[in-house]
C-alpha cells in the first residue's frame, strides 16, 4: 500500500491531464512563475508528500501551509481565486459539501482553500468573500502563498503531470486526504456534494468494526446499491 498511497505521483490516474489545465489560477502562478523554482523530493515532507510553504491566512495570521495545517490532518485542499468565482463556483460547492458532512466538517476533517491571486486576495479581502459565501466560522482557511518560488513549487506538486495541456479543458479539482495514513484523492468541483462527502468519509477515521468483512465488488442485476458506481461496500 505504500507508494501507491503517496500523494499523487505527478497526480493521479487520468485526472493529471484535467487537473493540471484546470486549477485555473494554480497553473499560471505555476507557470509564471520564477525559472528558479524547482521541484525535487528533497522539498517534499511526511506521507503527502507536499512541499512547505509559508502562507498568510484571512486572519492574517503567518503559518507553515504543510506543518501548521496539514501535518496530522484530514484535509480537503483547493486552489480559487475570488475574480474567478463567477467562471468557477469552487467555493459554493464546497460550502454545500461541508454542511453535509455535519458535525464532521471543522472536527475531523479540515478544509483550506489556497488563493492564486496573492496579490488582489488580501487577508481582508478573503474574509468579505468567506462571509459572503456562507462559509463556516471553523474548520476553513483561506490562505495566500508568501513566496513566489514556494507557490510555483506547490502548484506543481498538485497540478503538475508531461502531457501537452488541451486549451479546451476547463474543470477546476480538488484534492482530500488523510496525511497521517497517507492517504489521498482527487474530484472534480463538478461532482454532486452527496458523492463528494462519500469520498472525503471514506478516509476519515472511524469506529472499529468487529462485524463481518465484506469487500467491495460489482453490484447484482436488480441488487439495491449506489448508482453512481454500481458498487457496494
């Protein structure tokens, strides 16, 4: 399970090549960024395998992005920019997302949303759009990268994959993970917030369960189950 747990190699599966076109802010601070900026596992810390970071919330407060709110964590992470919300609503989904993941949501499962637009994305200025949208008063960081450098390095770390970008992609993604398993995913902002909260609790902790191992598998003609996937676990 080890390496195959690892964040994202490059980014996962076949959702690198979307994911890389559409962090829509993400991939030009990544590509605009300083020619000194490099990626290399030197730079990557703990089982998620992410580079640090020094970021300043919307309180204003100056934290390490990886060892103050990661490390030890349950996290859903996502770029956004607040110009951007009219073309990608990433924040109302996930406002949605966090209502229905109840009194989870702030106590064992952490959300951070990463501006790409450092420069406009004041700390006040996020604060004004958090309580526009309704976001929670806990639980949820917007944040802004300090550094240039480091921004461009974590942009590649989340979005960065060797295929030629398709210029017709637009589909913003987001990431949740579980650091201390080491465990990670990624969705889509387009998916339906009932799916998205089953992906994010199924890498949260849980009670043990002394019942019957059931493995999941292809789902009977006529069975009941999610049809979503025509699983059941």
């Amino acid at each position: 399970m080890n390496d195959r747990r690892k964040f994202l190699k490059g980014v996962s599966g076949a959702a690198a090549g979307l994911a890389a076109t559409a962090a829509v802010g993400a991939v030009q601070q990544g590509s605009t960024a300083k020619k000194g900026a490099k990626l290399t596992r030197a730079k990557l810390y703990g089982r998620a395998q992410l580079p640090e970071a020094m970021v300043e919330t919307m309180d204003g407060k100056r934290l390490h992005l990886y060892a103050d709110l990661i490390r030890g964590k349950a996290v859903v992470l996502n770029y956004m920019a607040i110009d951007n919300e009219a073309r990608f609503p990433i924040t109302a989904k996930l406002v949605e997302i966090a209502k229905k993941l109840g009194p989870r949501f702030g106590k064992d499962v952490q959300f951070i949303s990463i501006t790409s637009d450092a420069v406009r994305d004041t700390p006040a200025r996020l604060r004004a759009f958090a309580r526009k949208m309704g976001v929670p008063d806990h639980g949820w960081q917007f944040v802004r990268v300090l550094s240039e450098e480091e921004g461009a390095v974590l942009a590649m770390r989340l979005y960065r994959h060797h295929r030629k970008p398709d210029p017709h992609t637009r589909l913003d993604a987001m990431h949740y993970g579980n650091e201390p398993v080491g465990l990670w995913g990624l969705f889509p902002s387009s998916i339906a917030a009932d799916d998205a909260v089953l992906r994010i609790r199924s890498i949260l902790p849980g009670g043990r369960s002394d019942g019957e191992m059931r493995r999941a598998g292809p789902r009977k003609l006529d069975e009941a189950g999610l049809p979503f996937n025509h699983r059941v676990g």
